[in-house]
C-alpha cells in the first residue's frame, strides 16, 4: 500500500534529500498505494515489468516502468 514508502520520503528529506526516488522489482500497488504515491514527494517510483504496470502508469505521472530483459542483457553485458 506504500505506507511505507511514504513514512520513509518523509524521512529522507527531513534529514536534508533534496530528491527522493523509489524503486522497486516488483509494484504490486494496492489499496490506497497509488494515491499515496500521487501524494509524496517522490520525484519517481521505479519498478520491473514483472508485473503489468499499464493501469497504473495511466493513474500515476510518478511511475516508471524498466525492462527486465534490457536489465538481464546488459548485466551479462558487463560481466
């Protein structure tokens, strides 16, 4: 629900962060998470596309979504 998300943005910037980003592997955004998200100071939340993220991308400017096989490929990429 994000409920910790939001307590933990709040932390960060009243210990002086100047942006606060979250990211996560995999959104499962329920209940009041999107409007929570909607409401904080996150500049993003970043997630995998393990989970189809379309609904949420359309209710929320704040979420972005990468993709797993770009993040597999270029791991290998550099190793």
């Amino acid at each position: 629900t994000c409920g910790t998300f939001e307590c933990a943005s709040q932390k960060l910037l009243s210990a002086g962060a100047s942006k606060v980003y979250a990211i996560c592997t995999h959104g499962i955004f329920s209940g009041p998470a999107i409007s929570r998200i909607n409401n904080s100071p996150f500049e993003a939340v970043v997630v995998t596309n393990t989970i189809p993220q379309e609904e949420n991308m359309k209710n929320s400017n704040k979420i972005q979504v990468e993709m797993t096989n770009i993040l597999i490929h270029d791991s290998f990429e550099y190793t």
